[in-house]
C-alpha cells in the first residue's frame, strides 16, 4: 500500500501538513523540545514533526482528539501492521460505500444517542461519520447531535492510505499526548515551541462558527505574552480572504517575521468566489 505523504488522515478542513516543505526550516534546530500543537485539528503537520519532540496535540472538539489518541492507542497495542490494523478498521465500518445511505443514516443514529458519558464508545463511529459526511464536515446542531447529511463517500483506500501513513508517523514519535482544550485553558509556559492555527475569521466552518473578531485579538495577546517569555512559535493565517484584507493581523504581524505560503483560494472551497485568498507563516 503506498503511504500518501503529509496527508491528513481523515481528510480534516484546514490541514496544515500540505505546507510542512514550505516551514520546515522554521521549526526549531535543537534535537530535543516540548512543542504544542493548540489548533491540531486532524495533526497531520504533528505527524510530520522531528521524531525526538515531545508533542502534545490539542483541539477543543473532543470527538477528534479522543478518536485520534483512541486511535494510535488501539493500533499500537494491536501488535498489527499499520496497513493490516486499518484493513480491519474499514471492515468494521458501518458505511459500506459511496452509496450506502442506509449505513450512514444507522451511524448517524447511533452516535446521537450516545450520552456524554459513554460518548467514546462511538469514536470510531464518530470517524465514520466524518469520512462519510457531505464534504467531510464536522457539524452538530445545538444539542450536541450530528446533523450533516450523506455525502456520497466513506472510508475508500485513498482515505485508508492516508491513515496507514499517519500511524507509520505516530508511532516514531517519543512522545505524543492528545489533549481537548479551549486554548484559553493552556499554559502557554509549558511549552518551548507553539504552533497555532486558529479559526480563520473570514473562513468560519460551522463547527467553530463562534470564533470571533475579540478571540483573535485575544489570542493574538497571548501570543505577544508568551514572546516576552521567549518562547518560539509559528502562526498560520490568513492576510487576504477572497481578495479582502485581514487588518488586525496584517498590523500584528509586523512585529514578527513571515513566509508567504501561497494563494489558497483554488479548490480549497466549493464556495469561494473571485479574489485572491493569501496564507501567510508567521513566526519569531
């Protein structure tokens, strides 16, 4: 099976693993570091990090860091191959293929009656969910229950490759911990090296739809904070959305150094309309 390289494993919105080649030579030369990942999302870019660092993976929707841990746990207890340990994973799935409804509306069912207590037991059901949903999106409506609909895809051995990669990188690291944080509650302190991908203001998902101007701000803050301190870090954002400038972090960023990674704006979004979008690395 080919290893699909610096792919997120589950096809997560956002990724930052696509540009590891572009900031690579940002990261920190010292052979060994306590590194927090506060936006994870899908951890491809933890994956491809140096195999000494000590990494701590954070993300505030509990299902994804659960589900990921659950899973680099599972597999490296089960003794398997990766490729064999993911076969028998798509084999369990409930969603049979592009176009089994049926399976997906029963995984749907079953992990919104799940209670919050139990609500682990669907991790895996949770993953179905996600490699199965219209465009891969996370989404709960306001009583904590899945509502997305079928989205004519399932775990297919591209996405299986993905994932068989991502363990292969996992499993090399000294340390990895998944953690399910508001990045308010993180000691910033505690760490040498931060990378931050936030929710983009301009590029809202549904499910972090709440993230406002004032968070930024705020985190941006905090940032500065941790600098004074001497920590190190790199940031990604956005300084053009559809050709509209994004101020407060053209203005903050000024402080800092940047390398531009390029204009996103091509296939990354259905509904993107004209105007350039610009990603930007920044870092200290």
């Amino acid at each position: 099976m080919k290893r699909l390289k610096n792919n997120c494993a589950w096809n997560y919105h956002g990724s930052k693993g696509k540009f590891y080649d572009k900031i690579k030579h940002l990261l920190p030369n010292v052979p060994e570091i306590e590194c927090l990942d506060l936006f994870a999302g899908g951890a491809s870019l933890s994956s491809m990090l140096p195999d000494n660092w000590e990494i701590t993976c954070n993300d505030k929707i509990w299902d994804i860091g659960k589900m990921q841990g659950q899973f680099l746990s599972d597999y490296l207890d089960s003794g398997d191959s990766a490729e064999d340990w993911v076969t028998s994973l798509a084999k369990e799935s409930l969603v049979k293929g592009k176009d089994d409804l049926e399976g997906y509306l029963e995984a749907k069912k079953c992990y919104n009656q799940l209670k919050d207590s139990t609500r682990w037991e669907g991790g895996y059901i949770f993953f179905d969910l996600v490699c199965s949903s219209f465009s891969n999106y996370i989404r709960f409506n306001d009583s904590g229950e899945w509502n997305l609909n079928f989205g004519k895809r399932y775990f297919n051995p591209s996405m299986q490759k993905k994932l068989v990669g991502w363990l292969e990188r996992m499993e090399k690291k000294k340390s990895v911990d998944f953690t399910c944080n508001d990045w308010r509650e993180v000691n910033f302190e505690e760490y040498s090296f931060i990378i931050i991908d936030p929710t983009y203001l301009n590029t809202c998902a549904q499910y972090n739809s709440s993230w406002k101007e004032e968070d930024t701000i705020e985190l941006l803050k905090a940032v500065d904070g941790y600098v004074a301190l001497g920590g190190e870090f790199i940031m990604f954002e956005e300084v053009l959305s559809k050709g509209t400038p994004n101020k407060i972090i053209t203005d903050w960023m000024k402080k800092y150094k940047h390398v531009t990674l390029g204009d996103e704006s091509v296939g990354c979004n259905y509904q993107r309309k004209d105007g350039i979008t610009l990603e930007v690395c920044i870092y200290n």
